[in-house]
C-alpha cells in the first residue's frame, strides 16, 4: 500500500513539475517579441504572458509544435504577428479555444501620415546610395509593420483593448500601463524625429535581410541592403567579396549595420579584407525586433530600450557621437 501511495505520489508530482515547465502556457499566448513586450509591460503581474519563439530562434522559420497550440487553445488571449509572418496559422478564426479572443496585429492600425519636413541636411557624414533606387518597397514595409514606432503606439492600444476585455475589472491598471509604455516610446519617437530632420534622405548601409523600411520611410531614411539576395551567415565567393569591399570603399563609409541574431560571418569577412588597407569597419546592430537572445530576455530588454539602441546607434554613424 505505501508502495502504492508512493508511485502515485511520484507520478503526481512528474505531472505538476511537467505543467510548471510547460512555459507556453499563459494568460496571453503571443507569437513575435513586440506583442510579447506590449502586454507583459500592460499586465505585470495580473496575468502571465508567454512568448511561443524560443529565445535567439528565427522567427520566419518557426512551425507551432502541438505544445504550442494547445497553448494557444487554453489562453485567453493570443495575439499574432500576421498570417504572412505567422505562415502556420492556416485559419485564424478556429485556432483559439472557445474562450480565447484572437488578436491579428497587423490589422489593428493604420499608417500615420509622414510629416512633410523642410529639412536642412547636412551632406558630411551622410552614407550615399549606390544603387539608385531611393524607394523602400511597400509591400516589406507593410509586413514588417511594427518597426515604426508611431505603429507600435497603436498595437499597444489594440492589445490593451483586448486585455480590458479579459479582465474588466482591472482596466484602470491596465490602462495607466499601457499609458505609461506608450508615453516612453513616444518620448523616444519625437527626439528621433528631431534629430533625424537633419540628415534627411540620407543613406545607411545593411547587411543583411531588410526588415527596417517601415521604420526608413517614417523618419525620412533610406537603407540600402549590401547582401539584397545574400545571407549574411554565408560565404563570400571571392568575386562577392570583392565587389563588396569596392562598395564599402566607394560609399566612405566606417559603419555598416548588421541583423540581431545572425553571425555575421561576411560582414565580418570584408571587415577583415578591409583591415589589410588599414580601412577600419564597425558593425552596429539595427535592430528588427523579431526576437531577443534569452540573455537579453532574462535582462528585461524592452521594444521602447531596442528603440533606443537604434536611435544611439544611428547618432554614431551619422553624426560620430558615442553612447
């Protein structure tokens, strides 16, 4: 019998500890590190909010697993990125349990109007485009949505909405919270407009996939892509590194940009062949917001502090001022 009991013991406490470290499971289930961001920053404590990427993970080639939409069917709120980046979700309407209100982000704003500024630039220290093409393509803007913080103000809106749905009765809290967020990013948002009225039009350099157009075109920026169809984790070809090398030189510039979460192994390869001519390249993250590293989850890194790292970084290379 006390075998019995003991077996029994063992196997209920196996469960309990699998439930605890079932981490998905939350109040508020989200599939992208802004939504995740916006509601534990609206909720703290009251609910718990999980986040369905792991850390450090590429969030354009994640698949739900069978967890993750069980997740999703017990939660009573699941906010999404977009059925483009969110390609798994097959049909947003039956993914949610019967009680689980479902949040399709990218159709809970709309573009603000960009201000038509008489900028006096400042030709410099500006990074000239190469190209030609001085024109962020729409349809990546549109998809990537959440770079612009003047948008971002808006989702923490619609997230807020929903959550007072959940949990009426502390809507007062929820919504000086959410408040409170937008008036941080707010606040970040005018100072970088400010500033960056200076060097309109100008052009910065990026390895890697684009995702910041959206964020570009609201402060008058243009960001010309040095790898367009190349991985930045990937080998140069000598032809490529070459060619790449002669652009870096024939824009004069010292800084060129890089993706969060990727090894930038031909960044750091023309970095390197640049360094035999006594060249000097930095690389400075800008960052897209898809995800964060677990380290930086555990450090408590925000949407409106990856704001600011951008807006510091952009100081340095247009300007040379250090953080």
């Amino acid at each position: 019998m006390k075998k019995f009991a003991s077996i029994t013991l063992l196997i209920i406490t196996l469960f309990v500890l699998a439930a605890c470290g079932d981490s998905k499971k939350a109040d508020i289930v989200t599939t992208m590190f802004p939504q995740y961001d916006f509601a534990r920053q609206i909720v703290s404590d009251k609910m718990t909010v999980s986040l369905l990427i792991p850390p450090g993970a590429e969030i354009h080639d994640y698949e739900a697993t069978s967890k993750d939409m069980v997740a999703i069917k017990e939660s009573k709120l699941f906010i999404f990125t977009s059925l483009e980046i969110d390609s798994w979700i097959n049909d947003e309407t039956s993914i949610g349990g019967e009680n689980t209100i479902v949040l399709n982000l990218s159709t809970a704003y709309e573009l603000m109007e960009h201000e038509d500024h008489d900028h006096a630039v400042n030709h410099s220290n500006l990074l000239y485009n190469l190209a030609g093409d001085d024109h962020d393509d729409e349809e990546e803007n549109r998809i990537h949505y959440w770079t612009d913080p003047t948008t971002a103000m808006q989702l923490i809106e619609a997230i807020l909405e929903s959550i007072i749905e959940i949990d009426p009765e502390n809507a007062a809290f929820y919504t000086a919270n959410a408040h409170a967020y937008i008036e941080v990013i707010e606040e970040i948002h005018h100072e970088l407009d400010e500033y960056l009225r200076v060097y309109a039009d100008s052009t910065i350099y990026f390895a890697g996939h684009n995702a910041m157009g959206a964020f570009a075109a609201r402060y008058d920026l243009h960001i010309e892509s040095l790898f367009t169809d190349f991985k930045p984790d990937a080998d140069l070809t000598s032809a490529e590194l070459i060619n790449f090398v002669n652009e870096v030189k024939t824009a004069n510039t010292s800084y060129l940009f890089i993706e969060e979460l990727v090894e930038p192994k031909a960044a750091n390869k023309i970095k390197d062949e640049l360094a035999k001519d006594n060249f000097t390249l930095n690389l400075l993250v800008l960052h897209g917001y898809h995800n964060v590293s677990k380290t930086e989850l555990e450090d408590g890194v925000t949407y409106s502090s990856l704001l600011q790292m951008n807006f510091d970084h952009l100081k340095i290379v247009l300007n040379g001022t250090s953080i």
